[in-house]
C-alpha cells in the first residue's frame, strides 16, 4: 500500500509535448521549403506522422496519470484540455503532411509557405509559454506569449484570406486545384487556431493560480 503519493511531473509531460508538436511544425516548414521530389515530400510525410504517434503516446501517458494521481498541480480539466490541444496542433500538421503526398505537391504556393512559417513561429511560442507554467508568477511573460499566438493567428487568417482569393481569381477554371489548395490553406491555418487555442487555456490557468 502506498503511503506518500507519487509524484507525477505533468508539467514535464507538457513540455515534451510541445516540443513534439514543435518538431512536426519544424519538419513540415523544412518539406515545404527544401522536399522538390515526391519521393522526399514522401519521406518527410512519414517522419511527420511518426512524431504526431510520439505526440499520441505522450497524450495517452498524461490521461493515464491523471487518472490515476489525486493531487495536480492544477486542475485536472485544465491539464486534460492543455494536451488534446496541443495534440490537435500537431494533428493539423500531420494531416497537412498527409495531403501534400496526396495531392502530388511538390512546390508550395508563396502563401502555402507563409502559413507554415506562421506555424512554425506559432509552435515556438506555444513551447515557451507552456514552460511558463512551471512559474506562474511570471505573468507578464505568459501574457506575452499569449499575446503574441494570439497575433499569430490573425496573421494566418489574414494569409489565408489573401490565398483564397488569389486561388479562386487564378485557378477558378482548374476545379482540382482549387479544392486541393483550399483544403491545404485550411489545414493549415487551422493549426494557428489550435495553437491560439492553446494560449486561451493558458490565460485561464493564470487567472485561475497566478
């Protein structure tokens, strides 16, 4: 029988896994600027979706811990809701990765590109403030963090509202081009708001603790 509870470091399981969702978003950008072959469009869909299997497993470790521990360090809703959205993230970069091999691209569109780059910095900023956590007093610095996703999401509507409108002035005679394209840019852009949705529990647990 166990005396004194373990400790459970969901802090740390959170890390990691916004480094994973990091390290997807990172892949993909590198697929979107250097892959110019299918076979390596290919490659890099793989190596993707074996990070977001990583991601999957971290989140099933998490759940299984707090099912299983009575004490958190906050609440346990919010420690469930923190991981299935950053599992989402890196579900949409996944699911990017999937149809660019699909869709048989090979060269992004300029607007493709900026997406992901948004991505990108978005994940890097979803790592920073999720360490945050550790040290709730450090207010000034979660906010802007959340701030700063929360700019990044507009700047993805913004791109892709310009997208939109360049695919259906320019290729509204290739109906296949514009449903592939469109499906893509939403993808992506939906990965933003997962990552804004990150940032809007972030905020919430330092209102909650700080």
């Amino acid at each position: 029988m166990r005396l004194i509870p373990r400790r459970v470091d969901f802090f740390e399981m959170l890390e990691e896994l916004a480094g994973t969702a990091r390290r997807g978003a990172s892949m993909l950008l590198d697929c979107f600027e250097n892959a110019t072959t299918p076979e390596q469009v290919r490659e890099a869909a793989i190596a993707i979706h074996k990070v977001e299997n990583v991601a999957d497993e971290i989140c099933h470790r998490v759940i299984r811990e707090l099912n299983a521990t009575f004490i958190t360090p906050i609440d346990r809703e919010d420690i469930y809701l923190l991981t299935t959205r950053l599992d989402d993230v890196l579900d949409y970069v996944d699911a990017v990765a999937q149809r660019v091999v699909t869709y048989r691209i090979t060269r992004p569109t300029p607007q493709a590109l900026e997406l992901a780059r948004i991505v990108g910095r978005a994940c890097e900023e979803v790592v920073t403030a999720v360490s945050l956590l550790h040290d709730l007093r450090q207010t000034a610095q979660i906010q802007d963090c959340c701030r700063r996703l929360n700019e990044y999401e507009n700047d993805g509507d913004a791109v892709l509202g310009e997208a939109l409108d360049d695919l259906f002035n320019g290729m509204a005679r290739v109906p296949l081009e514009v449903i592939k394209w469109k499906d893509l840019y939403e993808h992506l852009e939906i990965a933003t708001d997962k990552c804004e949705d990150v940032a809007n529990i972030v905020e919430t647990i330092l209102v909650k603790y700080a």
